[in-house]
C-alpha cells in the first residue's frame, strides 16, 4: 500500500479508502489509485486484514468423495451459488472416501480459518471436529450424517427411494428383484438396503440375500456381480442400482453382454445426465441435488450469522421417474 500511495501521490488511508469501496475520494483520485494498483500488480492480503479485524476470511469449506462426479459437481455448484450470495468464496476437496483423508482436510480448513464446513462424511468418527465447533466454526453434514457427534445434517429419503423402486417393479410382475449398491459400511447404501428390504416385505416378495451384491462399485467388481445375478436356475428379474455411478457400470455390463437370459428391468437411484437418451431410457429414483447443497449451505450460513438453535435433520423427498427400463416384465 506504500508503494501504491507514493506511485499516486496519495496517503495511504486513501489508498485504504479506495480498496475498501469507502465513500468520500473525489474520482480523480481514486482513478490515479486504481491506475497505481494495476501497475503495481497490487493485491490485498485478505488473511492479514482478517486477522487485525478480527472478521470473517470470506471461505467455507467443502469435502466431498470425489469432485470428479458429476452427482458431486452439481452438488459444489449449488454451494458456491449460496455461498457467492453470502459474499464467501468455496474451498473443495475429495476424500475419496477415506476417513483419514477426510479429517485431513477438515483440520486443513480449520487451520485456514474458514467461515464453516460442509461435509459429505467417508468415516463414522468426528469427534476431532468437537473442538473446533466449540469454538465458533459451524460444520453441516450432506447426504450422509456424523457418526458420534450431533450437528446440523441434510440428507434425502434413501428408505422411501428404494421402497418405491420396489414397489414399482413389483407392480410389473417382477418377484426376482435383485439389489446392486456400494459397500454396506456407507449410510446411503445401508439405508436403500434397509428401504429394499421393506419394498420387499411391502410387495409379499421374499427377501432373497443371494440377490444382493453390496461392495465397492468399480467396472470390474460389477460386471461380475451381474454375471452372477442374471445366471443360475433362478435369475435375478429386475435390479435396482444403488447409486448413480452403480447404474452406470451396470448398464455398462449389459451392454457388453454380461447376461445370457432376457435383459432384466432396471431402476437406478439418483439421475445422472443422458438417463432419458439411452435405450432404453433409464428409470430413476431422482432427487433434487441442488436442493441438497443449497438446504446445507443455507443451514451453514445460518450458524455462521448466529443462529445458537439445536441441530437440525432435513430429509428432503424422492421421486420415481419411469423412462422404460423399470417397466420391462419379466
């Protein structure tokens, strides 16, 4: 700023004035400032003026598994449009859904003095985050909630999506009705297994364990699995798909032939683009991700500015969007 004010012939409380948007710099001035800074190359250091205010930094955190997904995009997209309204900027990383990893980055925010955190949780232990929630920083859970501490938490009807995938299937004379998710120690899979289970106690159809395959979705690991569904003296019908990147692999598979009877119906959990360009188009269980990221930043900011209420859970709805492959008989 020295630079800056002999470069303009100005004291430095104008060129302060100038770079904080204050009122009472006649234009010339501030013009011959703002020439000054562009010549310079002149940035603020934000971090120095929030620490001798004693302010916010103007950054939350987000951690997500992977921001290479596009279920993960849209969901920093919507984040960073709430916090953009808040005047904050969005600091993202990817756990890869690893505990260690996550609380890496959680710590790593918190030393950088970030306004709040939102994170999609790999791990089920978030007591490191106990200390410094006391002191003042906010943390809101997405999709999934913390494993041992209670805070605000924003998830979407995994039982009821699955219920109704079920339901649904059932409704097209499907009794085989396979279910092909993540690894059971993930809450999101853990529940739309709960939410099958159910679907199935609803529709009379027996629960089956040999029809569900829960484990880490990679090309590979679900090519097999649907090897193994759709073969034997009784196949699996009909499946439904616990997560975006599970329907993908599995659509994947049947394209390239991993089955030697009739295509099965298929419902996938979370929409994904080109669902309704495929052949057949894709029914899903959609829900609204925007919504997800926006509820959590909303929760976020709202403890940022104050509110001292208790935590709060918000699951928002589902919806069955029928495109073709869930309406397939068998």
């Amino acid at each position: 700023m020295s630079d800056v004010a002999r470069l303009a012939g100005v004291s430095i409380k104008t060129v302060s004035r100038v770079v904080n948007d204050e009122p009472a710099v006649h234009p010339e001035t501030a013009e011959r400032v703002l020439a000054a800074i562009e010549q310079l190359g002149f940035r603020r250091n934000l971090g120095a003026r929030n620490l001798r205010r004693g302010s916010t930094t103007g950054t939350i955190g987000l951690i997500v598994e992977d921001v290479g997904n596009p279920f993960y995009s849209e969901l920093n997209r919507a984040v960073e449009k709430i916090a953009g309204s808040f005047g904050r900027q969005v600091l993202t990383g990817s756990s890869e859904e690893n505990s260690g990893r996550e609380r890496e980055l959680a710590l790593e925010f918190c030393s950088r003095r970030v306004d709040g955190i939102l994170v999609v949780p790999a791990g089920m232990q978030h007591g490191y985050l106990v200390p410094e929630m006391r002191a003042g920083t906010p943390v809101v859970f997405i999709d999934r909630p913390a494993g041992d501490i209670v805070a605000d938490t924003v998830l979407v009807d995994n039982i009821g999506g699955t219920v109704e995938a079920v339901t649904h299937l059932a409704s097209f004379g499907h009794r085989r009705i396979a279910f092909l998710a993540d690894s059971p120690d993930i809450f999101t899979a853990a529940e739309r297994l709960r939410g099958f289970r159910e679907g199935c106690a609803r529709a009379g159809i027996r629960y089956d364990e040999r029809l569900v395959v829960m484990r880490t979705p990679t090309p590979e690991t679900v090519g097999e699995a649907v090897r193994a569904l759709l073969s034997g003296a009784e196949p699996a019908t009909a499946i439904v798909a616990g997560n975006n990147r599970v329907t993908v692999h599995l659509l994947r598979a049947l394209a390239h032939g991993a089955h030697d009877v009739a295509r099965p119906a298929v419902v996938g959990f979370d929409d994904f683009e080109l669902a309704d360009m495929l052949d057949p188009p894709v029914t899903v269980i959609a829900h609204d991700v925007s919504a997800l990221g926006e509820s959590a930043a909303e929760l976020l900011f709202a403890r940022v500015e104050g509110d001292q209420s208790t935590p709060r859970k918000v699951v928002l709805p589902v919806r069955l969007v029928a495109r073709g492959s869930g309406e397939v008989r068998p």
